[in-house]
C-alpha cells in the first residue's frame, strides 16, 4: 500500500470516528483532538511504520527549563508504553510520539484509540514534573 493510499486509509478512519482531518504539503495527515493539533507521519518507505504525533506541545525557555523538560520526557518515555517525549534538536519545543510497526496497515484502526490514550499519559505525566520542578 504507498503513502497516499495509506494517508486516504487514516483520512477516511478519522473522518469515521468524528474527526476533520485533512493532507499537509508532505502528504501526512494532520486532525485535531482536545484542542491539539495531530499529526500521523505517512512514511513512503515503510507501510508497516504508524507514527502519530503531537508536535511542539511545550517550548522551552531557558536552559534550567531544557534540563527539566529532559528529565521530564525521559521520565515520561520511560513509563509510557509505546510513547515516547522528546526535546527537538534545537531545544526549543517538545514533541510526543507513538510509534509502531502494524501489519497490515489496516490494524492502525484497532490500536488507534490507546495510541491516543498512551499519547496523552506521556503528555499529561511530563507536563505535571515540569510543574512540580518549577
């Protein structure tokens, strides 16, 4: 299956389900949920690998806040099934990620809802140490 009929496979899912997704210039999908913005990375070279992700949900302002939001995505990741949180690159924001490999494709569909709900624990888990450590 190549990346647009997989993104049509997630459009029509989402649609399904109540949401109002819709294609970025990559060709990923992109929908709303809670008031935040996922997306759900379509890999062309590799049907099997399901990516959703909730991008720049924390930015980081100073460099005692970059420690903590490390200490905090690893603590997060590290007590999450399948989550994982990261520091961009740049340090500056940080990101939440699901990531799987599905076979077929089609399956996303049946782990969809707590992939969202693993999502959201990572989140709601590094949010609450960054505010304790504040």
């Amino acid at each position: 299956m190549d990346k647009k009929a997989r993104a049509k496979l997630y459009m029509d899912y989402l649609t399904a389900e109540g949401y109002r997704p819709y294609i970025d210039e990559d060709g990923d999908v992109v929908f709303k949920a809670e008031g935040l913005t996922y997306i759900i990375i379509v890999d062309a070279n590799d049907e099997e690998y399901f990516r959703l992700v909730l991008p720049n949900f924390w930015s980081i302002e100073s460099g005692e806040e970059l420690l903590r939001a490390l200490y905090a995505a690893n603590h997060a990741t590290q007590t999450t099934k399948v989550a994982k949180v990261y520091v961009r690159g740049d340090g500056k924001n940080t990101w939440a990620a699901i990531e799987m490999f599905i076979k077929p494709p089609e399956n996303f569909k049946l782990v969809f809802s707590r992939a969202m709900s693993a999502l959201k624990t990572a989140v709601d888990d590094f949010v609450s140490i960054m505010r304790e450590t504040a």
